[in-house]
C-alpha cells in the first residue's frame, strides 16, 4: 500500500531533512541543469521522474517511480525530466 503525503513526509523528516515539504509538478515538465547548496532527496510518491548527472562522463538517464528515494550530493548538478502523467514527490533539503 503507498504511503499517504504524511508518512512520507515524517520518513523523510527521520532521514534528518530540516525542511520537508511535497511538490506536484505537472506532465512532461523539465528542469535544466543546477544544483543546490546542500544535499536534497526526492521521495516519490505518484508519477515518475527521469533523472541524469549531465556533467559525468558517462551520464545515463534513470527513471523512478512510486517509493522510490533519489538522493542528491550539494553542488552535484543533476538534470530531470517528469513523465507523461506528471508526479508528486517528497522533498527534503
């Protein structure tokens, strides 16, 4: 059974993130390359994002999916784009 937004949210409160919060983005949205200070993990709760360090050398793509966790190093530059049905995730920075 998939989490509801609140468990989700403690989870990710108990994984040590001070700032926690849930974003919706809508279908195929895209972000460029960046980075932030510090580090950040995504814990998807519906929908699917694909994910990609443009700066390593031999960069893949991957994509995840209901429950899963993507973290990101501070200052690592990732790249992601958000599938057809768009998707909500748990934030923690």
């Amino acid at each position: 059974m998939a989490k509801s937004r609140k468990e989700a949210e403690n989870d990710v409160r108990s994984w040590g993130f001070g700032h926690v919060f849930t974003w919706t983005d809508g279908p195929n949205a895209h972000y460029p390359p960046h980075k932030h200070s510090g580090n950040t993990t995504h814990l998807v709760l519906n929908g699917s994002i694909t994910y990609t360090y443009p700066n390593d050398p031999a960069a893949t793509k991957e994509t995840i999916g209901p429950g899963a966790r993507w973290d990101v190093d501070a200052n690592k530059v990732h790249e992601v784009w958000v599938g057809k049905e768009g998707c909500t995730y748990v934030i923690g920075e």
